[in-house]
C-alpha cells in the first residue's frame, strides 16, 4: 500500500524505517484501541488462575510490605504467583514499558514514557536505636545525633537527604558503618549503640519488639511520597488492572 520498505535488515536484525518510524506514532492510538476492546472482552479470575506477576521493590520493600502481600494473595488469590526483583532506579522505566516487571513500588525520582503512577502515602524519616542505648534517652537532641554512631544503607535515598540537610546547617555526623542492604541490620542496632535513620513506617514495625525504639529526627527533612507504577499494557490489561488494583489496597493503609 506504501510503497516504501517498513523495515530493513541488519547486522543486528530487522529495524524500522524512517517512514514505520513516523507512521507507528500515528498507528499506536488505533493499535491500542483495538487490543484494548479485545482485551475488554476477557476476564480475569484470582480464584482459579495461575498468573505469575513480578513486582519491583526495594530491600527494604520486600521487608515491610512482601509479607503484607503474600497474605492478601494467599487470601484472595491462592494458585497466583509472584516474583520479587530488586528495583534498579536507571531500568524502572525500560521494565515498564518491556513488560519485564508489572508493576514497582517506591520511591522513584523519575519515570518517564507513557508509565502511570498513584501514590500509596506519604511517608517521613525517624530514628531507630536500641532500647538500652548507653547515651541516647526518651529524646534526641542535634548534638546526641551529630556525636552517635550511625549505620547507613546505600544507595538508600534517606541517606543523602540527611547528608544534605546537615551539610546545609555546616554539621556532619559519625558514620562507622555502611551496609549495601537493610537485610539482618536490625538485630545490630537491638544490641549496639549504632543509630539508624529510616521510613517511620518501617522503624515502628520493628521497634514493636521491644528491643528498639523510634525517635524523631532533630530537624526536618522532606517527607516523601511511596508511589505504585505501572505501564498499561493492552493485551493483559485484566490482570494488570486486578494487580495494580490489589497492592493499592493492601498497602495504602498500612
């Protein structure tokens, strides 16, 4: 009908032409009407399928809320699967769009293309330490912060944000440990004077043992928004919408 090659062939395989290139932004809205009345069509039941979906989340995500998870799809979805990866700030749009992930949840500076966002809560910073700590009380004052030992996870973003802050009021603090992941630190800053900044959230579940307790910071840092994306995608849009549908309300309240 064109009369112009779409496609050619190379060393690395077939690539569209200028003139597909030009033509699919105009196609693209028709293409995903289509698939979409398709789609429409069909029904997803959580009862009976055995859909395996992937989530992205962070180490400390998959602490806190993949046990939220797994019971609410243990609940009301028994024979569905789902498979966790570790979220990779720089691929979280490519694995949206590419349909590698179904869904992310976190905090994400950026996410470009056509991935939609809603955010779950807002969320702020607070400090974890030991209950028996040898010098921090009830309160926390800037001076007890500045002089204590912390721990801190990189490339956790919290991190920075308390780097920032004290930088701006021309103070630094002691850090004598750094950890690539939140995983098996807790039971450390139980039994050690080590102080910990992290989600307020998450602090509070685990101060809930009676071996920690939570204190709020002594300045203010930005609080931050844990959003769910996602990237539509025609042809699955049942079961995605069902998923999506599924984490927003098992975690919006938490």
């Amino acid at each position: 009908m064109l009369q112009d090659p779409l496609f050619t062939r190379t060393r690395d395989g077939m690539v569209p032409t200028f003139n597909a290139t030009q033509l699919f932004k105009s196609f693209k809205n028709a293409l995903n009407s289509i698939e979409s009345a398709i789609s429409a069509t069909s029904k997803f039941d959580p009862t009976t399928s055995q859909r395996s979906f992937r989530l992205a989340l962070s180490d400390l995500g998959e602490l806190y809320f993949l046990p939220l998870l797994v019971r609410e799809l243990q609940c009301i979805a028994p024979s569905v699967g789902l498979e966790i990866v570790q979220i990779v700030s720089s691929h979280t749009a490519e694995w949206l769009q590419t349909g590698y992930v179904d869904a992310v949840v976190g905090n994400q500076q950026y996410v470009g293309g056509e991935a939609r966002k809603t955010t779950l809560f807002n969320e702020s910073y607070s400090c974890l330490v030991s209950r028996s700590h040898p010098t921090i009380g009830d309160t926390l004052t800037l001076e007890e912060f500045v002089a204590a030992n912390h721990v801190v996870v990189a490339p956790f973003t919290g991190h920075h944000l308390v780097e920032d802050v004290l930088s701006e009021m021309g103070l630094t603090r002691k850090i004598v440990l750094r950890v690539p992941h939140f995983t098996s630190l807790f039971s450390s800053i139980a039994t050690t004077d080590l102080v910990l900044t992290l989600p307020t959230r998450v602090a509070r579940a685990y101060a809930r043992e009676g071996q920690m307790k939570v204190l709020p910071l002594p300045f203010q840092i930005p609080a931050f928004e844990v959003n769910l994306y996602w990237y539509p995608h025609a042809e699955d849009s049942a079961a995605q919408q069902w998923f999506c549908e599924t984490i927003k309300r098992t975690l919006s309240d938490v």
